[in-house]
C-alpha cells in the first residue's frame, strides 16, 4: 500500500507523517481493497481560524477514487475527518459489492 504525503508551502514534522500513516493504515485494515492514498496538506489563510486544509485521496480497484476534502484548526482534526468520511464512502461500496 503506498501513502504519498504532500504538504504545499511548508514542512511537515515527523510527526504529522506518522500520524496521517497511523490513520490510513487503519482504515486499510477495514477495507483491504484500498491500493494507494494520497494526502495534500495546506494552510489557506494562514491569519484565520480553521486553517488548515486536507485532502485525502483513496485508489480502490474498479471504482472512482474516493475524496475527502476538510479544512480544520490542526492538521490532525482535518486527517480525523477526512477519515470518517472516507470511511463512510468505502462502507458504501462495502455494501454494494
């Protein structure tokens, strides 16, 4: 499974790094099927409040990419929405299959 990490106009800690990789490994445990993710950070209006925005993006064989967008105070809140989004979206094909 390959996790492909972007963080536009600035640079990411070692720490957000596993973070985001914690998260998505866990979701890869739920639904196996899912072959690559791609994660963009950045901060939109550095001088306001929910500032920082993420967009998770998830492979899955014979279906259309699945995409969360969410814009969140830190990163970490943005990654933890994005994933129970991503979750609800790959539960659906769950289901549907």
């Amino acid at each position: 499974m390959e996790i492909n990490i972007n963080a536009i106009h600035f640079d990411i800690s070692e720490k957000l790094t596993s973070f985001i990789n914690k998260k998505i490994e866990k979701l890869t445990r739920r639904y196996p099927n899912v072959m690559s993710a791609e994660v963009s950070l950045r901060v939109v209006k550095p001088e306001t409040a929910l500032n920082k925005e993420v967009i998770v993006s998830l492979t899955v064989p014979q279906e259309p990419d699945q995409v969360a967008t969410k814009t969140a105070d830190t990163f970490e809140e943005a990654i933890d929405l994005s994933m129970e989004a991503l979750d609800k979206q790959l539960e659906k094909i769950k289901n549907k299959k």
